[in-house]
C-alpha cells in the first residue's frame, strides 16, 4: 500500500466513524479490559506493514470510542470538530511542524498570528494584548498566572527572572469558592501553595461575592492575584466582572479571567453583556476545542502586559536563530519549546463561521439548553437549579439516590451522555450544550431518555 493509499484509508475509516454518530450507543458499551484485550499483545519483534496496522487498530479500538462528537454528547463542556476544522487538523499532522519557532513553521506561524488576531477581535480582548496557543485551559492558566507572578512581583521590586522564588514576598491570590481547579493546579505549578490561596464564599448562584473581593483586597496586603471566572462549570453563571475590575482598581492587584468556555459569549451580540467588564481584566484563559469546536487539543491564553508575559516564558539559546526582532516568537509565549501547529485550525473554523457564524453557533447553543431546561423540568421530581444562561443546565431529581438512578440509566442506554456533579452538598446532573451537530431532536431524544429512566425508577 502506498503512502497516498494508507493516508485515502486512514481518512475512510474516520469517515466511517463520523457517519455512525447518528446510531451509535454515544458512550462505548465494551469494557476497558475488553478493550486492553484486543492490542495489549507482545511488541512484535520486526516491522509490520502500514495498512494492516492502521486497519487492525481501528477494528480494535473503534469500538471503544466515546462519540463526543455526536449532537447528544453532553458531558464537561466538550465540542465537536467543525468540518473545516477537522481537514485542517489533518494537513496540520501531515504537514509536521514544530511550531517553536519562526524558521520551523513560517506557514504555520502567520495562520497563528492572524487566528490569535482574529480571537482576541471576537472575544473584545484588548488589540495590544500578548497571546499563546497552548494545549488548553489549564495550560492557558499556568501561561496567564505565570506572567500574572512576575509582574506583581516585579512592582514590589523582586526580580523573579534573577532572584527566583526563594525568600520572594509572598503573593495572595483571592478567588471564589465555585472556581474550576484547574486554577489550583497552575498556581501549583507556579510554587503558590493553599496557605497564600483565600478562598471567598460564593454567591449562591455561584459568582464571586463582589462585596468580599474588596474586603479581601483591603486586607490583603503585599502582591496580589484575583482569579475572577466567566461561565461556572455547572451554572454556567458569570460573574460580575466590572465590579471585580472595579475591586481590583487602584489596588495594584492583577486580575485574570477563567473563560474556560463563557468567554465565547462576547461573540454573541445578545450575551456579550455577560462579560461586561472583562476587556478591563489584565489577564484571560479559553479553550478554542470547546464552544469554537476545534479538534483536541486547544486553549488560548492572552494578557494585557505583554512584556510580564514574554519575561515569563521566553528562552535563550545560541542555536535557537530567533528572528524575534523581525516577528513573533512563538517560544517566547508559551510553555512549550516543540508544540503543534494547534491555531491552524483555529483559522480554518473561524475562516468556516465568519462572526456570524461564531455568534450563531454560541446562541444556537444556549437556544438548546434553554430547551432541555424547559423539558426536563416537566418530569415528575425533576428540579432545575439554575437560571439558562448560556450552555449549562443544572438539575437533580427528587433525592440523591434518584438522581443518580436516572443519570446512571441514562449512561447505560447509550442514548445520550452528560456527567454528575455536587451542588451544595447533593448529588446533580450538569449538561452542557457544545457541539455545532445537536439538534432540537437531539435534545427530544435525551429528555425522552430521562423520562423513560424516571420511569424505570
């Protein structure tokens, strides 16, 4: 088989994939050591020929896909691949670039650099602010904090670069109760332990309390963080950012966003005012392989202070022939030295949708939301906890072991898939709406497969 034979192969078979989306049971119905089973043999001891590996492959692991991208996959706020996207991604791996830097991927480089100009113009980030195609939004985090940590640190006179973290002063971060953890885990990663985290109540809904940010912030003294969030991982609720920028103002503190996925809504004339306040943030965190529907993996960072950004991440090296002089430097920008060229297909979806499309594509989102909120509340026990406002609903059945019944029926039938969660000490059920393929009828089927599990119980 040629390599052009394997590669039209390779392509049939995810085509074959795709076209079964429709039927398919949305979460496997094969256990993980059936799964192992099928390819856990001994490494062959000489070379096999390419198109039998591929074939045997997808005839093994096929069966074990989870159909994320069906229209009734609903669980952790994952999209789907856009057409566009998607061929993209495919040039992207057969093109093979190391997208560290300029003489590695100049193609690559300035699709990079229009997609992250186009982005910050859709999501009203500030046009002067530094970006960074990471692997997601944790990444996006650890980017935005780590420059977050040196500035701070730079206005109390501590030379982060030179002098490391040792005998520093220590920085405060101020964040609400209801943030996702990945902000843990890249303040962590930056040397910020739980003794230098405050944690504030949250608003019942699930917002950062403004009246306790600027308590905090009055206390706080010495550099400080504030980690604000736009769209809560279960609510979908955002909180207030102007008065957090308000809070923050004057106070010298830096304060990022989490728009893991709500930062999208500024695409959409009629949510935008969701976010009102958050150009005034100095620092922002999204992923594009959410609401933009992009292939895995793809998360964004930005920030207002490019030069805190670029001293957090830059590195140095006589071999590197850096041209950043003349253009960006992606190694100046991100954490990683050999990355993908992830923004490729950023631009191809963006090139797909046009504004409109990314504003159409968001509302349609929450038209689906709203929709499954208004059916499944009709279903005898059924409570919805939240107010719709962009792709999340929030909802639980009569009591604990209920609720779990009918989620765990629901898994088991392979009709749709969504995840459980904890709100305030009891057992929920968080949906989110992210794929560009679900339809009305997609939810019909998925509350109709409620019903029927309300009813088994």
């Amino acid at each position: 088989m040629t390599e052009r034979e394997l590669l039209y192969r390779a392509a049939e078979l995810a085509a074959d994939h795709l076209d079964t989306l429709e039927t398919r049971p949305v979460y496997p119905q094969v256990s993980v050591e059936e799964l192992a089973a099928r390819i856990d043999v001994p490494l062959p001891d000489g070379p096999s020929e390419p198109g039998n590996v591929v074939e045997e492959l997808a005839a093994a692991l096929e069966p074990g896909v989870v159909a994320s991208q069906s229209g009734r996959y609903f669980g952790f706020v994952v999209g789907s691949s856009l057409p566009a996207a998607l061929a993209a991604d495919i040039l992207v791996s057969a093109w093979d670039q190391n997208l560290g830097l300029l003489s590695l991927g100049p193609s690559s480089l300035v699709a990079e650099n229009t997609a992250g100009a186009w982005v910050k113009d859709l999501l009203a980030i500030p046009e002067s602010a530094s970006f960074a195609f990471v692997t997601g939004c944790q990444t996006a985090h650890f980017t935005c904090l780590a420059a977050a940590r040196q500035h701070v640190l730079a206005a109390v006179g501590w030379d982060l670069v030179e002098q490391g973290l040792a005998g520093s002063p220590p920085i405060t971060v101020l964040l609400g109760s209801k943030r996702h953890s990945t902000i843990d885990r890249a303040l962590r990663y930056l040397g910020i332990g739980h003794a230098q985290i405050r944690v504030l109540e949250a608003l019942p809904d699930g917002r950062l309390d403004p009246d306790r940010l600027a308590a905090a912030l009055a206390e706080s003294e010495g550099p400080t963080i504030v980690c604000a969030q736009a769209g809560e991982v279960n609510s979908g609720v955002c909180d207030d950012l102007n008065a957090a920028a308000d809070a923050v103002g004057g106070t010298g503190a830096w304060l990022h966003v989490d728009g893991a996925f709500g930062l999208w809504a500024a695409a959409s004339p009629s949510l935008r005012h969701l976010l009102a306040g958050s150009e005034r943030a100095d620092s922002w965190a999204t992923d594009a392989h959410k609401w933009l529907n992009v292939p895995y993996d793809c998360g964004i960072a930005f920030c207002a202070h490019p030069d805190a950004h670029r001293e957090a991440m830059t590195a140095q090296a006589v071999y590197l022939m850096r041209e950043a002089d003349v253009i960006r430097e992606p190694v100046d920008w991100t954490p990683e030295h050999s990355r993908r060229a992830r923004a490729v297909p950023v631009y191809a979806a963006l090139r797909q949708l046009g504004r409109s499309g990314v504003a159409e594509l968001v509302e349609r989102s929450c038209a689906r939301a709203r929709q499954f909120a208004a059916g499944i509340a009709e279903l005898p026990g059924c409570q919805v906890l939240n107010d719709v406002v962009l792709n999340q609903v929030l909802f639980r059945f009569a009591d604990d072991d209920a609720t779990g019944g009918a989620l765990a029926s629901v898994q088991a039938s392979g009709e749709a898939w969504m995840s459980g969660t904890e709100w305030d000490g009891r057992r929920a059920i968080r949906l989110s709406v992210s794929s560009w393929r679900t339809t009305e009828a997609d939810i019909e089927r998925t509350v109709a497969a409620f019903r029927r599990a309300t009813e088994s119980v």
